[in-house]
C-alpha cells in the first residue's frame, strides 16, 4: 500500500501547485518686441492659447507655451503600436465550477484511498480473514491510475485551449478581422483636433482683417483697465484665464500696465484653416504704443513711478495673434505667439 499513497500524495502536490505557478506566469513579463500689453510679465507672459491642432506647430514663431491644449503624443506618426499580448486566464478560472466538482470528486477519492483502505486492512487483521484484501488493493490502484489518465486529459485540453487563437478572451480588445466585411469601425476625434486633417477655411478678406485690428486695439484697451467682462466678449475662455490671473498678480505687487496711444503698422494672414465647424487665422501684428508698468504707490511725476517701460516713448512690438469663430460668428482672440 506504499505505491498508492506516494502516488495520491504526488497528485495532491501536483493540484495545489499547478495553480500557483499558473498566476506567476500571468503576472509576469510586463519679441515679442520691446513691448508689453497683455503678454506682459506673470501667467500671460510668453507664447500662450491654443491653435486648434496646430498648437504646437511649428509656425515659425516662439513655440506655445501654456496651453489647453493637450501636447500630441512622443509616439511618431506612422510609427506601429506594440500592443501586450492578451493572457487569458487558466482553465480553472474560467470554469470553476467544474474545477469544484473535479476537486471534489478528486478529494473523496484520495481519501478512500488514504484512509478507506488502511481501515478495510485493519478490520481483516482483527477478524484475522483475508478475503478481498487483493481486490480491494487493486480497485484503489485502479481507481488512482484512472484518476491519473482524468487529469492527464485535463491537463491536455487546457495546454491545447491555452496555445490556441480561442484562448484570447473576448475583453482582449477589438481586432480588424472581428469587424464585418461591410462594417467600418468608427474613427473618434480629440477635442483638440489631433486626430482630424486641418481643411483650409475660405478666404479670409480685407473684413476680417480689419476686425483683427479692432480686437487688438480694445484688447489692449480693455486691459489697461483690468476690464475683464469687456475682455470675456472679445476673447476664448482660456485666454480670459490667463488675463484674469495675470491681473490678479498685478493687483497683489501694486502695479498696472498700460498700453495707450496704439497704432497698428501691420498686419499679415499667416495660416487660415477649418476644423469641424471652428474656423482659424493667424497674422502677423505690428503696432506702436506707450507700454508701461506703473506703480500704484506713487504718483505720476514721482520717482518710481514707472515701474517698467516708458510712458512718453512709444515702442514697436511685433506679435503672432490667431483668432477664431465657431460657425461663422465673431472672431475671438485665441492664442498669442511672441516673435523671435
């Protein structure tokens, strides 16, 4: 009766370490100019808004620096994806409740086995008879070698299913050749457009130009005062953000910046296009104006009261602007690019 002992132990050992070794494996292996105005100093100063899916272009000024936008991704275009291989999970994980009845089935027989026999012995020694001694040794021995030839078969199956192009499950991710003949997956697109091809919008006339100069000058108006609901009707909520912070920041140091006298010298369409339903244009501004900071502490006159700039010499300044309008509306300020 030592064979079939040290066999049931061996398979007791086999079906509490199958599993273990199982889960390792599934967790394994993987100028602006001279100038200020509104660019000037605190959370507005720099490049900043956002130009739809041309952002971060390179448009041939200062790159944006804050922005909305989310950055596109380091991955090359075209570049192929390396997707994780889907690891599906081990037979028993998947039927469990056969793997119950397995295990029990497999369970009150090794206890037969273990104990059922060395009782049958026992009582035969008492009474001192010795019939069916043989045959009970050989049933167990039966039964265990046919327990064996189960779990060998079981083991099989599962080694089969689990290299088969069936093992990977459902959640594993939509594949090309799951999609019908006549079926075309969707194409999904950001809201910031990187997924959608710029088209290039209509013409953007002498009208439109001439509005780019209008919101300039009442802009920088608009800023001078700290105006921000005349400044909520002439720009993008994002780029309000950004004047709204830059001004709190000015109220905290006790200054103001000014730009008065404002003259527009230029102005040149650099990129027009449309995306969805939201038109783009960016040009090119040069304008004069007295830029300047000055101190709320000190009266005009007063040493220290131009903090930076020069209120009576108007400087030249040289800004990238881009607007845009949802639909055919208004034009609204979008973003601001400083010139090299």
């Amino acid at each position: 009766m030592k064979a079939p002992k040290f066999i049931a132990v061996l398979v007791v050992l086999a079906m509490a370490l199958t599993p273990t070794l199982s889960f390792a494996r599934a967790g394994g292996g993987g100028g602006r100019g001279s100038g200020g105005g509104v660019s000037q100093g605190g959370s507005s100063s720099g490049s900043i808004g956002s130009r739809g899916s041309r952002t971060y272009d390179n448009n041939g000024y200062k790159p944006i620096e804050r922005s909305n936008t989310p950055a596109p991704s380091a991955v090359q275009p075209g570049a192929p994806v390396q997707s994780q291989p889907a690891i599906s999970p081990p037979f028993w994980q998947r039927h469990p409740i056969l793997t119950g009845l397995a295990a029990g089935f497999a369970g009150s027989w090794i206890g037969h086995m273990l104990f059922g026999a060395n009782n049958s012995l026992a009582a035969q020694g008492e009474t001192g008879t010795t019939d069916g001694a043989s045959d009970t040794g050989i049933g167990s021995l039966f039964m265990l070698l046919l327990l064996m030839v189960l779990g060998a078969a079981a083991l099989y199956y599962f080694m089969k299913v689990r290299r088969g192009p069936s093992a990977t499950p459902a959640y594993a991710g939509l594949t090309r050749s799951a999609l019908g003949a006549n079926e075309v997956a969707p194409t999904t697109f950001s809201k910031g457009g990187f997924m959608a091809e710029p088209q290039i919008a209509g013409p953007v006339g002498a009208v439109d130009q001439d509005k780019f100069k209008e919101i300039l000058g009442d802009v920088q108006a608009a800023w001078s005062k700290q105006d921000l609901d005349t400044l909520k009707r002439l720009t993008t909520p994002e780029m309000l953000h950004y004047f709204s912070t830059a001004l709190s920041e000015n109220v905290s140091r006790e200054v103001e910046n000014h730009v008065e006298d404002l003259r527009v010298l230029n102005i040149e369409l650099k990129e027009s296009w449309t995306e969805e339903a939201t038109d783009y244009a960016t040009a090119l501004l040069r304008w004069t104006a007295q830029d300047y900071t000055m101190s709320l502490l000190k009266q005009r006159g007063e040493a220290g009261y131009v903090v930076e700039g020069n209120d009576q010499t108007p400087t030249e300044v040289s800004e990238a602007w881009t607007f845009m309008r949802y639909r055919g509306g208004k034009w609204l300020l979008s973003a601001i690019q400083q010139v090299d």
